[in-house]
C-alpha cells in the first residue's frame, strides 16, 4: 500500500525504496535478504527470496516489523495485520550477521522513538536452502507499560500482482487430516480498481487457528504459487481445481510441464505455533503482500502488557521459496525441518512400532488381550510394542474423566507382577515397550483433581475451565510439573519403557486468564511454550526416549511440536480406503519419517486388502496394528514381507524428498500417488481405489531415460498381479491394478 504523507493524501513509498541502495544486505547462494531505507528514514524490505527469485512489485514494499499497540492501532482501518501506525514509525537502528555452522543469522534493531519501544528481527537460514525462519523480539525501552495487541514474525510486500497467482491453503479436520486446496487468489480477491479509489482495499484472506488445538481447521500452512505452476512439473493436477474439488478424469490427467509465472514460482510457510496463528495474504499497491502472526488480539484474545524492560518474542514462522512449483518448495522445506529439528537416533534408524489401539484392542487392553499380541508382534518383526489407551483404567463408569495419576489398573493387570508381566513379554519377545498418556489434562472425577491447587490449571474468571470432562493443567505452575515428572520417570526409568504417546483429547478456546491476570489468549500460549520446555526436559533426562506427538490423531500437527517430538500421527482415521490421502498428503506437514500411519492389517481381510492396508505406511513411518494374534500362517506372513520390505528401504525414507506424481490427492480421488526422490532412485506408491484399472503416473525426473522399475511390495500378490511399464520418452508409468483397492510400491532406477 502507498505510504500516506498526510492522513488523506498517499505517496508511493515503496517507489523511492526500490530505487535507493540496501541499507542492509544479508543471505547467501540460495537466498538474498535486502532492506532500504526511503528519503523519510523509513525501512523497507525490498527483497526476500532466492537471488534469481522474480524481482519485488514497486510500490509493494512493507517495513521489516509491524506492531499493533494498544492505543497507536493502524493507519488503515479493515481486516489487515498491516500498516500498523508503530510499524510505520519505526527506524532502523542497528544491524548484526552470525554463522553457527551451517545456519546463516541476520539481527536487526529498529526503533520507534514515539514510545520507546525496539524490535528486533531474527532471520535464519541453513546454507543451501531457500528457507528462511523469522521471529520478533519486541522490547519496552520508554518510560510507560504498553501492551501488545498483535506482533507479525514476518511480514513480506512486493510479490507478484493477485492476477498472477494461486492461493493454497490446507483443510484439517478429525479423521480428514491435511486436504489441501487451490484457488486463483483473484477469485478471493477480486479486482476493485484500486487506481481509481487511490488506496489498497481493506480486505484479506486469512486462515487462523481456533483453540488449544494449533490445527483444528486448518493446518498451519499456505502457499502462494504462480498460476499454472500447481505441484510442478509433471502435475497432474488438473487446472480447473476450486476449493480442493480436483476435477479429474483419470490418474495422468494434465500430466505435461505446467509452466506459470517466472516458471513456477512458488512461496510456501509454516507457523511454528501449537496455539494461536494467523496467516492473511492481500494486496499492496499493484502487488502482493503476505503477514505471517502468531496469536492475536482479534482472532486469540491474545494481549501482552509490557512494563518498562520487559520483553516479547513472537513464535517462529519460516517461508520456503522455488522456482520449481509448490513440489519445489516442499522439498525446501522438508530439507529446513530435518535441519531444525531436535536431533534423535529415531531419525534415522525408522524402527517398527506396533500399536494395539487401532481396530484392535481401542483403549480396553488386558494382560490376557496383550499377551498373544505381543507374542505376535514380536513374530513379524516389530521393534516397539506401544500399550495405547486404558491401562490405567479401573473404574467401573470409565476412564474418560478419571485420568491423571497414570496407575496400572490392578483388574487389567492381575496377579503379582501386574503389568509388568505384559512388559517383561515385550522386552523378551525383542521389542521395546511403550505406554500412552495425556499428560496436560486431569479427568474431573480424578483424586488428583482434589490434590492439586486451582492455579496449576486453566482458569476463567477464577473458575477452573472444564472440557469434555476434563480439567487442564497449566504448566507454567510447579506443582502440575512436578506431577507430570514423577509419572515419566517412574516410567521411564522405573519401568523402562522406551516409548511414550502422548495425547490430547480436548481442546480449549481461548485458554487461562489465571484469574484474571492475563489475556486468555496469552495464557495459552504461555501454558503451550512451558509444555515444549517440559518436553526438552523430559528428553534431556532421558535422551533415548521416542516420543509420538498426538491429539486425535492429527489436530496440533505444527512444526513447533514436530522440532521437539520424534513422530507425529497423522489420524485417528479407521477406514483403511480413506486413509490413503491422508498418508499421501502427511509429507506436506513432516518429513516421511516422522509420519506416523496406521497399518491395521486383519484376519478377515482378503490377501489384497490387507497389502492395500500395509501399502498405507510403508513411505512413512509404520503404525502396525490389527489382530495379528488370530490370523493365520500365510496371513503373518504377508505381514512381514510388508515389514521386510520396509526394513530394506527405511534408511532411504529418512532421506527422501517427497513428491505427488499426481498431484497433491483429493479425499475422493480413484487414483493417488506419493514419490519419494532418493539419491539413486524414486520410490512410488500407487493406490487405486476406483476408476480404471490402469493409469499413468508421470515421473518427469527420468523423462528421456531408459529406467527400471521394480515391484517392491507385494511380491507374492494373491491373485491379479500388479504391472508397472515405463514410457522413457514422456518419463512416465502406466500402472496396472487389476483389483480394487489396489496398492503397489515401485522403484524407478535409471538404468
């Protein structure tokens, strides 16, 4: 937007800035950082993006922060998390580069004289990518408190003009985890011929989140692509796809180069929040402007007084760019994740974990029911035997709303060594033992309701907040810590369990007041940032700890918990035909490795379907399940050639680079594929589960190559057998699934 002069008359600010030289300069062979500085004093970033990245719309530029204060607010009423009237004022004061290892940092200090109040911007980057990560430190240098209404981690103008680019944004709901969607950004915004009023509109698209879980709703992603650039070369994403409907009429549609705008430009991000987040893409001038906030006082009843000497920081948010289509970016971005992550050996030795909840014991375990399971695990090969929901159940109504002394209950568990005896089986029976808990909450019928003090839980006006049965612990308080450290310990070191799954069943908008000394929406989010302490805590103490992020499966899927956690698990989902989009579109919010899918194989299945169910998994990380304990011979071992086949290729998982040589799959698409690029080859899964029983699957990588293709699962098919052709000259397959549902696994090695 232009910057105002006077409160009626607008000036093309971004016009003088894109003429003056950068003040600061900063980044290195895959991304370019440049800040100038108007004729008023003004700071504007005027580039951010890969040094051959498309060049900045004029007259688009933004300042490098923008703060909205209570009692300053913005110089544009509307929607929008910009033009914030402290933004406008702010000066750059000071700037400072770092190396730590591979991680380039760039400090920068602005002031704004007016208030006293300095902002610092934090923008990292791991060498070789085109990621950046960004975060603000706001702190109150004047004489008076001030209170924060809402603090952007970055704000970025000058991208390319609404006309010439497409909107992506990600459905996340219970059982139907990260559906992506695409829309022309025009169609969201539509023209309203800025040049005759002389000033930007005051709308926006924004997705936020809602709650205490961080992506009920929506994931805590988006991205900006140029139009025709889809999922990269090789889409066959079909063009006319509104709102997430892929129209399509047949596995392969469109499967040629999909050139777009400065060929196939792409920005993708990701909020690093496991509470409030907000992400709003608008216009600006004859562009395009994207401002990416955590929790807000509009959308969190988020505020933050600041006394003078105190300070804020912003959750993390990072942005990938490419020129190679939101395929490209993801690459980034998954490249950025691995970088940042907590490092742990479960990266990359993938072991196979078998759970008993999914269609199978749900939550109603036994040491009667878990023997034979345990003995059955151990049979086919998994490495972890997870004991999920009702261990600690011994209460005639249910344990719904009795949890948090996390107790084994005598009646499950009978007999002198009680659970121990089931746990003693697992380590004998080679597998390493682990427990489910959902540690942050205290069912209301608990007796450690009654023992804790009402400030170590959520409060509204001095009332504790009550959920689905539930009270909610607040973590900032020592005693509900202290409780939560003496459960893991005992567990982990008393009992020697290696593996945790750590749930969360409800979810708590807009969070704690404490008694009404603080905006619920801050509450939250202090409550969220001391929970991850705990949890770096808890895996200091116990390094050789896996710990599954969970919340009905996929709803706080963030990248604040997946840098901390091992896995994460992507649904709760129990149909095994709609699974599959949802285990093809996981490696959008994580890298393979840390995607935890259910494979739920059964007795009563058919051979097909059950290779249909392991399919499922065998690009992630397998989540065995299922009554392995009455199926027969040939059945066992149709399992464990899936985990065989598994074990050959995990070492590649933990490196592969995702793709959808498909596009990115619709909830009912026939046809759907997820690739995983490796340093010698490709790994494919296809799944059918309608349409013809042949498709083709573009792998553009090989295109012009003679190449080999290999069935790597199922190798002994019972019945119709897959069939896999490759087509050098086009690089593609032409895959045959003469059953539905059908799956195949494929390697594609150039020859």
């Amino acid at each position: 937007m232009p910057a105002e002069t006077s409160k009626k008359e607008a000036a093309p600010v971004s016009d003088q800035t894109a003429a003056a030289t950068p003040a600061v300069r900063w980044g290195h062979e895959r991304l370019t950082f440049e800040l100038a500085v108007d004729a008023e004093g003004a700071p504007r970033v005027t580039r951010l993006g890969p040094p051959e990245g498309p060049a900045p719309t004029p007259g688009a530029a933004l300042p490098p922060v923008e703060i909205r204060l209570l009692g300053e607010g913005s110089e544009w009423s509307g929607r929008r998390g910009v033009e914030t009237t402290v933004g406008g004022r702010l000066r750059l004061r000071a700037h400072s580069r770092e190396r730590d290892g591979d991680w380039h940092r760039l400090r920068i200090e602005l002031h704004d004289a007016a208030t006293g109040l300095t902002a610092e911007l934090l923008l990292e980057s791991p060498e070789g990518r085109s990621v950046v990560r960004s975060r603000v430190r706001v702190t109150n240098e004047g004489p008076a408190p001030l209170t924060l209404l809402d603090v952007p981690a970055l704000c970025l103008g000058g991208l390319p003009s609404a006309d010439d680019l497409d909107l992506w944004w990600a459905d996340n709901d219970w059982l139907a985890e990260a559906r992506w969607a695409t829309q022309p950004l025009r169609e969201r915004l539509p023209d309203l011929n800025f040049g005759l009023h002389a000033r930007d509109g005051r709308n926006r698209v924004g997705y936020a989140s809602r709650g205490s879980w961080s992506t009920d709703g929506h994931l805590a992603m988006g991205a900006l692509t140029a139009r025709g650039a889809g999922v990269g070369a090789g889409a066959g994403l079909d063009t006319r796809v509104r709102a997430g409907v892929r129209a399509r009429s047949g596995a392969g549609v469109g499967a040629g180069p999909r050139a777009g705008l400065d060929a196939g430009a792409a920005w993708l991000w990701q909020l690093e929040s496991a509470t409030g987040w907000l992400w709003e893409v608008g216009e600006r001038g004859t562009g395009t402007y994207l401002a990416l906030h955590g929790p807000t006082d509009a959308e969190h009843q988020w505020r933050e007084p600041l006394a003078p000497g105190a300070s804020f920081t912003t959750v993390p948010v990072a942005l990938a760019f490419s020129p190679a289509g939101l395929t490209g970016a993801i690459a980034e971005l998954t490249a950025y994740r691995r970088a940042l992550r907590r490092p742990h050996p479960d990266h990359r030795t993938l072991p196979i974990i078998f759970n008993d909840y999914m269609n199978t014991l749900m939550g109603d375990p036994t040491t009667e029911r878990l023997l034979p399971l345990v003995d059955a695990a151990g049979a086919v090969g998994a490495e972890y035997f997870v004991i999920d929901a009702g261990w600690y159940d011994d209460d005639a109504d249910g344990w719904w709303d009795t949890v948090g002394a996390w107790q084994p209950a005598a009646s499950r568990f009978p007999g002198e060594r009680g659970i121990h005896q089931v746990l003693d089986r697992i380590r004998e029976r080679g597998m390493v033992p682990g427990l489910w808990l959902e540690p942050e909450v205290v069912g209301v019928r608990s007796p450690l309701a009654a023992l804790l003090p009402d400030e170590a839980f959520f409060q509204r006006d001095g009332i504790r907040v009550r959920e689905h049965g539930r009270y909610h612990l607040d973590l900032r308080h020592p005693a509900a810590v202290r409780h939560l450290d003496e459960t893991v310990d005992r567990l982990v070191t008393d009992w020697d369990v290696g593996y945790l799954k750590l749930d969360y069943n409800i979810s708590v908008p807009p969070g704690t007041d404490r008694g009404r000394r603080e905006a619920p929406g801050a509450g939250l989010l202090g409550h969220t940032r001391a929970y991850q302490r705990w949890l770096e805590s808890v895996l200091d103490r116990h390094p050789g700890l896996v710990i599954e992020n969970c919340a009905s499966g996929g709803m706080r899927m963030d990248g604040a918990m997946l840098r901390i956690t091992q896995l994460q698990s992507t649904s709760d989902q129990r149909d095994h035909l709609r699974y599959p989009p949802i285990a093809a579109a996981a490696p959008t919010v994580a890298p393979p490795e840390q995607c935890a899918v259910w494979a739920y194989a059964q007795p009563e299945f058919s051979d097909r379907v059950n290779d249909f169910v392991l399919a499922n998994a065998l690009l992630g990380r397998v989540h065995l399940s299922g009554h392995l304990d009455r199926m027969d011979e040939a059945g066992l071992d149709r399992v464990r050639q899936a985990l065989d086949v598994y074990r050959e290729i995990r070492a590649e998982v933990a490196e592969g680079t995702p793709n959808w040589p498909l596009g990115l799959p619709g909830w009912d698409d026939p046809w759907l594929a997820l690739g995983l690029r490796t340093a010698d080859s490709t790994l494919v899964t296809v799944w059918r589960r309608g349409g013809a029983e042949t498709g083709t699957v573009p792998v553009p990588e090989y295109a012009g190559r003679q190449a080999r293709v290999t069935v790597l699962f199922p190798r002994t098919p019972n019945g119709a057998a897959p069939e896999a052709r490759w087509d050098a000259e086009p690089g593609r397959l032409t895959v045959t699934l003469p059953e539905q549902p059908g799956a195949v696994l494929l390697r594609i090695s150039p020859n």
